[in-house]
C-alpha cells in the first residue's frame, strides 16, 4: 500500500502593505523555505489585477495577473505547466483578504 503523501501547507504573508508607496513585500512559505518577494502594482487593461513580482536574492522578475480564472496568468514555469502558481494563488489569497 501506497502512504499518503503528506501535502506541504503553504502560506502567504503580507509583510509590508503597498499602500504607502505602491511597493509591498510578502512572504511565501512551504514547509521550511521561504521565499521573499517585492511587488508593485501595474496598470493592466486586459481584465484582473497585475502585478510585478519580483523574487528577493535571485533577481526573478514575474507579471502576475490575478482575477476571474480566466484572467490568472503568470510568467513563472509552474504555471506555464500547470495553469496555476503560488505566485497567482497567494496574490488571489490577499486579494481575498481584504490586505491589497
Ligand atoms: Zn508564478
């Protein structure tokens, strides 16, 4: 018999609201690893909410548009493969929390 996987819980967290001066910092965390990202928001005509989010350390810079499914997109090879990111799901997640 198979074990089950055990799922890693990732987290998002608003570290420093775009609000002041439209540059926010939020934290992203799976398990152990944490990653660390800069945004902004940026003008976006085609439907939802873009952003530039940019990694801390490495320098990766990706536009993220957040919205109904259909207008999620990220530039980040995980939703290149699957349609979906941690990028575009933590920006719905404080989106959805009222903190951008
Ligand atoms: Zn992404």
């Amino acid at each position: 018999m198979a074990k089950a996987r055990k799922k890693i819980q990732r987290t998002i967290r608003l570290i420093r609201s775009p609000s002041a001066d439209g540059v926010g910092l939020f934290r992203i965390a799976a398990g152990r690893k944490s990653d660390w990202y800069t945004f902004h928001e940026i003008p976006c005509e085609i439907g939802g909410r873009g952003f530039a989010v940019h990694r801390l350390g490495l320098g990766t810079l990706y536009h993220v548009r957040v919205g109904v499914p259909e207008d999620c997109s990220c530039e980040c090879l995980g939703f290149l493969r699957h349609g979906k990111c941690k990028h575009v799901l933590g920006l719905l997640a404080l989106i959805r929390r009222k903190e951008i």
